[in-house]
C-alpha cells in the first residue's frame, strides 16, 4: 500500500498494483488496483466509514453499454465497513453518516500482458525484432481496457504506461570473432528499452531491439514486457535466425627471422617487404585482393598493382619502397551482402604498407675492429640497428693507405657476411693499421649511391 492509502475510505488489499488518478475536472480521485494474471485471489474492494461511525454503504457499478453509472445500486449495506467481491470495471460507493455524506470511485482491472509473436526484418547490416501483443489487444501502448472513465462525467482517461523491453539471447553473435572492431561487438545479452507511450495509443509504439548490428551467428531470441504496474510478460523465444552479418577482415602476414610468416600489425618496413595474406573475414565466399602502389587509388580505372580472387594470398608478395594501399572485397553470393576491409592497424584504423625510401650513412659502418678470433668485434659490418635502409646493391672496396686493394664484395646488402680481416675475405691475415672503404650502391627504389661521401677509415687492430 502506498503511504496517501492509510486514510482512504476505499481500498483492495489483495491488489497486486495500485494508484490514485487525479481527476482535475471535478476535484475528486479515482482508485486504479490492478490484478496480474498469476493472482488467483478473486478482487474484492473494502469501504469504510469515515468518522468510524455506521454507515449506509451504496455501492454502483459502471455500464459499459450505456457508458453510465448504473442508477440502481448493486449492493447496500449498513456499518462501519463494507466489503463486495467484484470483477473487472468500474465502481462507485456512496458512504452516508448521520452527516457526512461522500462519493468515491474506483476502477478494477485484470493485467495480463502476454507477448503473442515476435516478427523481424533483417538486412546486410542490422537485425530489427518487433514484439507483438496478444492477440486480443492492438499494440502494448495502448491498454485497451485501461483507458477508464472518472464515472463522475463519463470523460476517457488514459493511464501513461511506462514499459521496458528485455530482449536476450543465448547465443553471442559476435563472441570470437577475429579481427571484429569493439564498436561491432555490442552484445544483444540484456538489452533493455524503455519506451513510455503518449496518451494516444500508436501501432508504431512497438518493442524493438535498437541499434543492433547485423549478427554474426544464428541465434533465437526472447522478449519479456514489463509494463507501468510492474507486470511482467511470460519469457518468448523465438525460432532460431539465421544471421545475414558478414565482415570483412585479414591477417597481414610477414617472415620473423626464421622465416615463419605470422601475423604482424606493423605495417612499415624495408624493402623488400615480403608478405602473405590470410583471410578472416565472416560468412563470405567470394573474396577479391586489391593492391596498388599509391595512395591516391582510382576505383574507375584498373591501375592495380595485383588481384586475387582466391580466400587466402599464399604467394609471396614483395613490395619496393612505396605506400601501398591493400583492400579486400568480400561477398556472401546466397545473401547478396558485400563488405570490405583495408588492412588494419593495432588500433582497428586503416594503415597502409610503407615500405622505407633507400637510405645509406657512413654511420652505418663502424671505424674499428679486431680479427682476433676471441668473438668480439671479429667482423667490419653494418653497426647493428644502424644497416642501410632499403638498400640493394652494394659495391665495396677496402684498400691500404697506398691505394692497394685487400678486399671487394659486389652483391645484395642482406647477404653480406661482412670482412673478416683477411686479404679477400679468404686468403692471408691483412696486418694491423688503417684501410679505407669505398661504398656505391643502389637502392630497392633504384636511387644510386655513390661517391666520396661514402668513404671511410677503418682501424684493424690484431692485438693478442
């Protein structure tokens, strides 16, 4: 019971739900109590005297067919209360002491809320699900059968019905999928709506999933309806539907240093870039790889770098510096739903390959070392975390200070093992002192390098 109950002259203990309407017109208040449908006790309501002195009690009954109160009083009693069992409508009491006399009205309702079906329309990028109502009432904002009357001037009234909507599924749609955005991972498991109808009742006043991305999965779902008195509907579940979502997602693939192609989401490098691409992409069966060599790509025209059509790219591909979109369009031919996707960064952005210009600093070499077997400092090569970059080609010569020549490598920098001291890199020990070092070269991007920029003092020392 609410706290403005405890003086009322007129109440219903077993009511499940109960509220004062305010009839502003007349200055007089109508009772609502309400029954649920799990409430077996029949409605019964309790009149009392006023003063708690005895009383005639006149209770009335509203006719539906004539939208009246009934003129003739369908129970009188004498004393300080009065009790009648009553059905479902509306009820006037009179109360008449010895000097007051007094009016009160109340309307009695059975509250059964019961979702009958659930329909859903569903596209290539959301899933929208509609609850609808038994079938004997229009729509759940409506409540027929509470648009009452104040039984004073016979004027509709409506009670503003406040509903919540729980839609819930056993299944995640979106649960381990690779490669999905956070933003796609929005979970339907205890989605809840509140929509509170206007006066009017409006068939377009319906309980639907909001803003539900098209799920990955089938998967049924269940609705259950609380309305303004607290009542809720029985759980329906639906059959299960078969997701239309699809997303288009992949791997980008590069070797680690023993040549294992796994997946990276660094996406710049040297050239050769090397790379190979593993599909992740959900519910498609038709794929197309798109490459190109520059940023700025022209999708009327066929200025792509490569194409594939196959699920995964297991041929190697080899990049010179460059940026390098890469796109993979994605297609479910049984739905018709297309998605696509450009290679990702660690954060879900867009990030195109960038494969480093060519780049070579005397800094790259050291000025000293020491072929003296102990295995430190044995070798004159690259400093490590200063090699040239992107580099291809590369001319070495190392002379003495007479310009004699000791040592020459011609060949690809990533497979040079470096100079070992010795006159040629496989005859005799060279001796102690200053040589000199002529570097030219050419980069992956066919920039040339040479010159005397790129000379250079080497110390050998032999020591112990």
């Amino acid at each position: 019971m609410f706290n403005y109950f405890a003086s009322a002259q007129i109440v219903n203990s077993g009511a499940d739900y109960e509220s004062l309407s305010y009839n502003t017109d007349v200055n007089d208040s109508i009772f609502i109590f309400a029954y649920f449908s799990s409430n077996t006790n029949p409605m019964r309501l309790k009149a009392i005297s006023m003063d708690g002195n005895p009383a005639e009690f006149k209770w009335y009954r509203f006719n539906e067919n004539s939208q009246t109160v009934d003129a003739t009083p369908i129970r009188t009693d004498n004393g300080i209360e009065s009790n009648l069992q009553v059905s479902q409508g509306g009820y006037m009491v009179v109360i008449q002491t010895a000097e007051i006399t007094d009016t009160f009205r109340t309307w009695t309702f059975y509250d059964f809320i019961a979702v009958d079906s659930v329909t859903y329309t569903q596209t290539c990028e959301y899933l929208q699900l509609i609850a609808y109502p038994s079938s004997y009432r229009s729509n759940f904002s409506a409540y027929d059968y509470f648009d009452f009357c104040d039984l004073n001037n016979v004027k509709s009234r409506y009670i503003a019905n406040n509903y919540t909507v729980e839609w819930d599924s056993e299944t995640n749609i979106y649960e381990g999928l690779a490669n999905v955005p956070q933003s796609w991972k929005k979970r339907i498991n205890t989605m809840i709506t509140r929509i509170s109808s206007a006066n009017e009742p409006s068939d377009a006043d319906r309980p639907l999933v909001p803003g539900l991305s098209a799920p990955f999965k089938e998967a049924s779902y269940s609705v259950k309806i609380t309305n303004v008195f607290g009542n809720k509907s029985e759980e329906y579940k639906t059959k299960p539907i078969q997701a239309m979502g699809m997303y288009a997602a992949f791997d980008l693939l590069v070797p680690d240093e023993y040549g294992v192609f796994t997946p990276t989401k660094n996406l710049s490098g040297e050239a050769l870039w090397r790379m190979k691409l593993e599909n992740k992409s959900i519910n498609a069966d038709k794929f197309e790889w798109l490459g190109w060599n520059d940023q700025t790509v022209n999708f009327l025209q066929d200025d792509t770098l490569w194409r594939y059509n196959t699920e995964h790219i297991t041929d190697e591909i080899q990049y010179k510096p460059g940026v390098y979109p890469v796109k993979l369009n994605v297609e479910n031919t049984g739905t018709g739903c297309r998605h696509s996707s450009y290679a990702l960064d660690a954060s879900g952005k867009r990030k195109d390959i960038e494969v480093a210009k060519s780049a070579f600093s005397p800094e790259s070499l050291p000025n000293a070392f020491t072929p003296n077997g102990d295995g430190n400092n044995d070798l004159f090569i690259f400093t490590k975390g200063q090699e040239p970059v992107s580099m291809r080609i590369m001319n070495l010569k190392i002379v003495t200070r007479n310009g004699t020549l000791v040592y020459r490598y011609k060949g690809e920098v990533a497979t040079w093992e470096g100079w070992n001291g010795k006159m040629n890199g496989n005859g005799s020990d060279c001796s102690s002192g200053i040589y000199y070092y002529i570097i030219s070269g050419e980069g992956w991007d066919d920039k040339s390098y040479s010159g005397k920029s790129y000379t250079g003092v080497i110390h050998l020392f032999k020591g112990n």
